[in-house]
C-alpha cells in the first residue's frame, strides 16, 4: 500500500466560490482534463485554513507543522472523475514555498500572513490578513454558534468542498494526479462574510475582475486530518 505523502489537520477551512469565464481558466487546465461547472458556470475558490500538526512522509519537522494557507483552485473533470486544480498557493514560510516549487512544482508562494479564530457568545469569526508587495488583503468569514452540521449531496457546499483528486503538471508537462483523503466535513451556518483581496496583485491583472463578482456560494467547514497520497502520472495526461 501506498504511504501518505502528507498528514495534516485542516481546520476552519473558508470556501469563497465565484463564477468566470472559461478563457481565464483555460492557461491553468492540465492536458486530458476538462473544465467542471456548478450549474453551467466555471467557477474558482478562494480557500483559507489552517494546517496543524502537519507530517511530511511521517515526520514533524519544527517549526513548519503549524501554519495558514490560502489557496485559489478551480474544478476539473478527469473521465468521470471530479477533482481541483491550484492557481496558487499562499503560505508564509519561505521553506515550505521552496520545497513545494522546486521538488514537487506546486504552485506555491512566500506571502505574509497571519489566520485568527475568534469565539464570542454570537458565533465564530474567521480571519484571514495577507501583506504583498505593500498591499494588505483581508478574507473573514462569520458563523453562528450553532455547531456545525453535515450537508446534503445535492447542495453547493457538498459541490464545492468535497473533492478527493487533485491534479497537476510535472516540469516537462505531464499531467499529475493525487488523492486527498479526509471524512465529509460538517460546516458551520455562515452569517456573514467580506474579501477584500488584492487579485490584481497577487493573480495577475487578468484576475482583477474577480472581485467585482458576487460570490455563488461561501461556507465554513470544521476540517478534519487530511491524507495526500503521492502524485503519479494521469493516464489522459499528453504533452503540451
């Protein structure tokens, strides 16, 4: 059996889904995968939570086993297989940026930034700060006290947030897959939420009109131990 390449608790995991257009995506598509849509749209999420007692091939290296991520992923279908794909991903440890590139090529970037969850007789808040090249950006996202629930499998917060493959290109162009295992997570009822990203900034200016954009869906789920399985190569996967 194959061993887990990374073991970690994802906690007070923020999904933030908006819709775009095809063409936006279509640079970050994988060879031999298809766009996946939520009622007929392309959609990307803006995802933020907090890895904690992260292990890497079994082992807790110091200093790097408690830190946030915000990533930005879009859906993808492989055959009929759903999975995700990443834009970018965004953790402030210039260490883990590092060995993510250069030996595993993720899309990964050094940011500053910082996660606090905050419990009051109302609710929960989550918050999420990012400083890059001078610009500050903010994701919170708010919820009842109620605890949280499990939800149905026709609803968009099953959509969006239950996906057990992820994809990506190795360095000469081959198409990558990886399993993500982890229990169906329970979210929590949202209040309220509020980005203010600077996606110009960090995305590129073609990504500036994203956050003009009403969301389709924002959730908060509770998170769980999280499995990745190495990646190995996609058998659709050709060379571009």
């Amino acid at each position: 059996m194959t061993k887990p390449f990374l073991e970690a608790h994802w906690s007070h995991v923020c999904i933030i889904s908006y819709p775009v257009p095809e063409s936006l995506l279509k640079p970050y598509l994988p060879a031999g995968l298809e766009l996946d849509t939520y009622h007929g749209h392309p959609h990307v999420s803006l995802v933020a939570f907090d890895f904690e007692d992260t292990r890497v091939k079994g082992v807790a290296w110091p200093f790097l086993t408690d830190f946030p991520e915000v990533n930005l992923r879009f859906y993808v279908r492989h055959g009929a297989e759903r999975g995700v794909v990443f834009i970018k991903e965004l953790v402030p440890s210039r260490v883990v940026s590092w060995v993510a590139r250069r030996i595993y090529n993720e899309p990964y970037m050094r940011c500053k930034m910082e996660s606090n969850v905050h419990r009051t007789g109302d609710g929960l808040e989550v918050d999420h700060t990012l400083w890059h090249m001078g610009k500050k950006s903010t994701i919170k996202v708010a919820a009842t006290r109620d605890p949280p629930l499990p939800v149905d499998e026709d609803t968009a917060e099953h959509w969006f947030k239950e996906h057990e493959l992820g994809f990506g290109r190795d360095r000469a162009g081959m198409t990558l897959r990886y399993h993500v295992v982890h229990p169906k997570w329970q979210v929590y009822k949202v209040e309220w939420a509020e980005v203010k990203l600077d996606w110009a900034g960090l995305y590129g200016p073609q990504w500036k009109a994203v956050g003009k954009t009403k969301p389709t869906n924002t959730l908060l789920a509770e998170g769980s131990k999280v499995t990745v399985f190495p990646a190995g190569k996609c058998s659709m996967g050709v060379r571009r």
